[in-house]
C-alpha cells in the first residue's frame, strides 16, 4: 500500500505541476485589474510546497521504515486537501462563470496589444478578460482531484496498518 500510494502521488503531482504550468503562463499581474484569478498565489504556493514535502517524507519513510512519518505526511496531506477543495471551488466558479460568456466577450473587449498574457488573444488588439485558471482542461482538473483522493486514502490506509 505505501508503494501504491507513491505512485499515485506522482500522477497527482504530475497533473498538479502540468495546471500550475498553465497558470503560470497564463497569469499577468498586470493584466489581472481586468480578469483578476481566484486562486489566490499563497493558497496555490502552499498547496504546492506541503504537497512536495509530504511526498519528500514518504520518501524517506519507503526508504528507511520509519512509521512515526506516515502519520506526519497524512496530517500534511490533509492540509494540502483542504487547500485543494478551496481551490476546486473557486476553480468550479471560475468555469461556471466564464463559460459561454467568455466566447462572447472573446471578441469584445478591447485591450491594448502587449497588454500582458493574461488571456487568450481575441483579434487583432483584444483580448479577452479571462482569469488564468479558466484556461485549465477539465479532464486534467478531474485526473489531478481523483488521484488526490486515492493518494490521501492509501497514505491514511497505510498509516492505520502500521498503527495495528
């Protein structure tokens, strides 16, 4: 079970870093007055950096045995969890919101070219005022949330197994 928890946790972490990518790329500070994210950048930095620490101490708990780390990254993993379901439902909003609406506002809102790359281009000298997680594909959202579940049930599993 340890194992298997590892492996889905890198499939988690491989969805995660590819949407942080997309993000990433996608966000302008400059542009954000317009189309403002709702994935907050300490949420997203926090949700990244105890993820990779948790899986850092799985690590070291697969190579070395020491069962008093399970219970540690389980504790992180909730966290990381928690952090992940806020932004799930912002996200959530953020694709309800800007939907169909965004295709038509694609062509209608007039920004300065070189204003930033905070969204897609919608012509020659727009673009549209869209929050960079918008951009996010929903299979991959789906992917990186599903493995989250079965990384955090496997890691508790685990834990409970050596508890006994």
């Amino acid at each position: 079970m340890p194992l298997a928890a590892m492996l889905t946790w890198v499939v988690t972490a491989a969805a995660g870093l590819y949407l942080l990518t997309i993000w990433l790329i996608e966000y302008d500070r400059e542009f954000q007055s317009v189309a403002a994210t709702r994935l907050p950048v300490p949420v997203i930095s926090t949700h990244a950096l105890l993820a990779i620490t948790g899986m850092v101490l799985w690590t070291v708990f697969l190579m070395t045995g020491a069962h008093d780390l399970d219970w540690l990254v389980a504790a992180i993993l909730g966290v990381v969890a928690i952090l992940g379901l806020i932004m799930a439902a912002r996200w959530i909003g953020v694709y309800r919101a800007y939907g169909a609406r965004s295709r038509r506002a694609h062509a209608t809102v007039p920004v300065p070219v070189g204003a930033g790359y905070g969204a897609t281009r919608a012509g020659l000298g727009q673009r549209a005022a869209i929050p960079p997680e918008r951009h996010f594909p929903v299979s991959v959202v789906i992917l990186h949330g599903v493995f989250a579940v079965a990384t955090f049930v496997l890691v508790l599993l685990a834990a409970l197994n050596h508890a006994t």
